[in-house]
C-alpha cells in the first residue's frame, strides 16, 4: 500500500504468489497505478473478475504476463537501473 501511495510511481508490477493478485491489483488501481501482473491473472474466476473490475472503474491499464525476471534483457536492465546512470 505504501507503494501504491508514492505519487512518483506510475506503474505496478505485482509478482506476488497468485492468490494475492487479486487483492494487490485492486489496490494499486485504486491508487491510478497502470498494473503488470504477472501469468496467472488470478486463480479464480471471480478473482478475475475482481481485477477487471478494478481497472476499469480506476481508469488503469493491466497487462497479463509471464515472468521475465531472469531473462538476460531483464538482468540487463537491472544492472542499468542499479548503475544509477539514469536516475534514482
């Protein structure tokens, strides 16, 4: 929640077990924060519901995706962002 509250963040990536997506997505948007949550969306159907729900009323968009995380253009940009060379 704390996150969701920094007006310098504009976009949410929520990677949290599966079960949670549901509750995590809906905070965020509530928060105008544009969300990628990763595969799967939810683990039921109302779940799913729940999240596209939140986005819509909040405005946000939401991407479904598959986890990246070690993926070598995904290491890469991690070592950019933890250079410092182009910004906080």
């Amino acid at each position: 929640e704390a996150l969701c509250d920094d007006p310098s963040i504009d976009a949410v990536y929520v990677a949290t077990p599966h079960q949670m997506h549901a509750a995590h997505v809906a905070i965020a948007a509530a928060r105008g924060k544009h969300v990628l949550v990763e595969k799967p969306i939810a683990v039921r159907l109302d779940e799913c519901r729940t999240i596209i729900d939140a986005v819509q009323n909040a405005g946000v968009q939401l991407v479904v995706g598959h986890s990246h995380s070690f993926n070598a253009p995904i290491l890469h940009a991690r070592k950019l962002i933890d250079s410092g060379a182009y910004g906080a």
